[in-house]
C-alpha cells in the first residue's frame, strides 16, 4: 500500500514500452507502477518514479523488488517461471501466476494443454530429432514450420523449413523445438479479453493483425467482413482458455483463420499485447487499464469501442540514411500533415526493424483510416514526401 494515497502498488517486472503503457494507465487510477528494468533508460524506467535496477533472471532481485508491491505483474515472459513460483511461495500476490504464465512461456506446454481442452490447434508435435522431424514432416507435409518452445518474439525463433537438411543446424544447437503444420492462412486474428481473480471477463472485438516477415505491422479493429458468430466464437473460446489456465490480466490469443475457414490457435501472451494497442484510442477502456484493474481485482471496465473503425499501424525503425534525416523533423511534418493520428513513441533509439512507437487512427472510413496510418508510419520511419 501507498502510504500517501493509500492505493495499492503494482509492480511490472520489465520496463518496455508495454510498462511504459501500463504507467500512463496508471496515471489516473492516482498510482504509479513500480517497475523492475534491466536498463535505467528502458521505455518505462524513464517515465515511472519507481524503478528498481535488477535482472529479472535474478531471484534475488525479484524479491528485492517484489518488497512493497502489492501485486507484480509482467511486461514480458522471460522470467523464469521456477523464480514466479518463489515469489508466490514467500507471499508475493502475482498475477498472472506460474501455472498459467507457463503456457505462455512454452510453447510445447501451451501446445498439450490446449489440445487436452479440445481446443483447434496447427497440427503439431515436440521435435527432438531428425527423425522427428522427418516422420513429422511425412506426415502433415513440407514446408513446415519449427519454433523455439521458449523465448522467441516477433518472430525470431520461428522458422519455415523445406526439408530436414536444413533444420540441422537448429536440431544440432540444442534448441527445444515445436513443429507445426505450415497453415494455409488466409489472415491472423487477435482476440483479446480480460479476467480478474475474482473471474470476471471482458472482451474486445476481435481484430485482424497483419503480419510481415513474422512480425505485426497493422491491426484492425474489428477485424473486417468477419461473420458474427466467427467473431463470437472466438470470443467465447479465448474467454474459456482464460478461465481453463487461470490467466489473469490480459490475455492475447493469436489466431489463424485458414483459406478453408476455420479457426486455429496461434499462440497466447499474457499481458498487454501489440493486437490491442488499438483500444487506448478506440476503446472506452484500454488494454493497460483493464490489466492493471484486473490484477488489483477490480471490478473491469467498459470495452464499448470509441468508432466504427480503429487502426493502428507499429512503427519499426528504417534504414539509417532517411531524409528528412531527423526523426523530430518528421514528426513535426507528420503533425502537420495528419492533425487526427495519434503518435505514441516508446523512447527508444531507432534501429533497422525495431519496433519503437506505433499510430493510430479512428474514424467511419476504414480504407481512409488504413491508408493515411499507413502512410504516417512510412513517413515516420522511412522518410520521403508526404
Ligand atoms: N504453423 C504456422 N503456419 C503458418 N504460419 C505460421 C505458423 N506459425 C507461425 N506462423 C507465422 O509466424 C508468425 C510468428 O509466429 P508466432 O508463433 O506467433 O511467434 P512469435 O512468438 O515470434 O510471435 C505468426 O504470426 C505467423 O505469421
Ligand atoms: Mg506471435
């Protein structure tokens, strides 16, 4: 508890841009996160009061930090899930906890758990050899997809092999791998929801995400032209996946919708996610807030859309020989130029690839809305003539 303004502390381990999200969240509840960052200018170490410098691979600084905080919640996955269920055992409140967080974590976990509950999933088997990997592939056809069980993001630690000789690198460095059947995806969904403790729920609509080279370059709020009672379902089942694993806060199901129509299950973070960015502009309550309400227990918050149509399209760092050459430059020009885009940089410094801020957009025209964000990220990161 904060003694001066007797609200409870929340405490993020990791300080990237989802925390420095969550803080501005934070602002109005009359809080201010305490975060656990690996660097003092981490996107979140630079605007919260609170920042603890630690290792969040470090259970001694996990404990050092977890002192004080009323509940500790995650901007990531990559701590160990052995040093989470420490904490709970010393008394720490987190949320979500081990047992659910480890299906994020893992994706040979999440792969079992989920297909216990009946739940579509990619065809897909633990890959530990060659010969795995050749029955596997005998099997559900070439190409197929391999992925590291743990620590990939934005897709790095995926990747789509044609034939067993070229996975054996990959099969010989050690890395625990999932094979998956290459999907015949016709576009990537998100359905994004929330559950406290106590088992409330609430969802947003369901949003197209669309994706490049692995990584998520473009979401759309509600995803278009999606039939109502495809939208409904996968509501209703990422609703039961958060009740069946015990998330609580956040909870992202990616999705794949096939070229035959149905729905299949991507993979699930469990925390703000890149897919529901989109909420802090075109939602009556953003993903960051309903996180924070949701892991202090309160009661959560209406998620009615603010528009018709939401975008938002991620920022990811260009070449470095851009003109204009200065980033304040361009924004200067992209204010000019798009007075109703909505701007959010995390602080970081640019770099090829890198996603550093996104835009968003609401409005009645969706293909106006797509367009313009569209092309207030290129300007922002790759230059040229608006
Ligand atoms: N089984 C699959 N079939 C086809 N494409 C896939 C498959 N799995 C992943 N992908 C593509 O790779 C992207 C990243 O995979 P994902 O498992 O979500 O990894 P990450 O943890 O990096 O987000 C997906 O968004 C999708 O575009
Ligand atoms: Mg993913």
């Amino acid at each position: 508890m904060d003694a001066r303004t007797g609200l409870p502390v929340v405490g993020m381990v990791g300080a990237g841009q989802l925390a420095r999200m969550t803080q501005q969240a934070a602002i109005p509840l009359g809080q201010s996160l305490r975060v656990l960052a690996v660097n003092a200018d981490d996107g979140a170490a630079l605007v919260c009061a609170d920042v603890v410098l630690g290792d969040h691979r470090d259970l001694d600084a996990l404990r050092r930090f977890a002192t004080g905080c009323d509940v500790v919640t995650w901007d990531h996955e990559h701590v160990p899930n052995e040093h989470i269920r420490a904490l709970a055992a010393d008394g720490v409140v987190v949320h979500p906890g081990a047992d659910a967080l480890q299906y994020a974590q893992d994706k040979g976990l999440m792969r079992t758990r989920l297909s216990e509950l009946g739940v579509p999933c990619p065809r897909w088997r633990r890959i530990g050899s060659r010969e795995d990997l050749q029955s596997f592939g005998d099997e559900v056809g070439w190409p197929l997809v391999l992925k590291a069980a743990r620590g990939g993001y934005d897709g790095k630690g995926v990747w789509v092999v044609d034939r067993p000789e070229d996975a054996a690198e990959l099969l010989a460095s050690g890395t625990e791998l999932v094979g998956e059947e290459k999907v015949a995806i016709r576009r990537e969904l998100a359905a994004d929801v929330a559950r406290s403790p106590f088992g409330q729920g609430a969802t947003w609509p369901v949003v197209e995400t669309v994706q490049q080279d692995g990584i998520c370059v473009e979401v759309i709020a509600p995803a278009p032209s999606l039939p109502e009672d495809v939208a409904d379902e996968a509501q209703q089942l990422a609703l039961r996946i958060a009740g069946e694993l015990g998330v609580t806060g956040v909870l992202a199901v990616e999705l794949f919708e096939t070229t035959d129509g149905r729905l299949l299950v991507n993979e699930l973070a469990m925390r703000p996610h890149n897919s529901a960015h989109w909420t802090i502009e075109g939602s009556r309550t953003s993903q960051f807030e309903q996180h924070l309400r949701a892991v202090l227990d309160y009661p959560l918050g209406s998620t009615a859309p603010t528009a018709r149509w939401t975008v938002m399209a991620n920022l990811l760092g260009g070449p470095d020989d851009v003109e204009p050459k200065g980033i304040d430059e361009r924004v200067h020009h992209f204010m000019a130029h798009f007075p109703d885009v909505k701007l959010h940089l995390y602080g970081k410094g640019m770099r090829p690839g890198r996603k550093v801020g996104h835009v968003t957009a609401c409005g009645e025209d969706l293909e106006d809305l797509r367009a313009r964000t569209r092309a207030a990220a290129e300007y922002l990161m790759n230059g040229g003539e608006l």
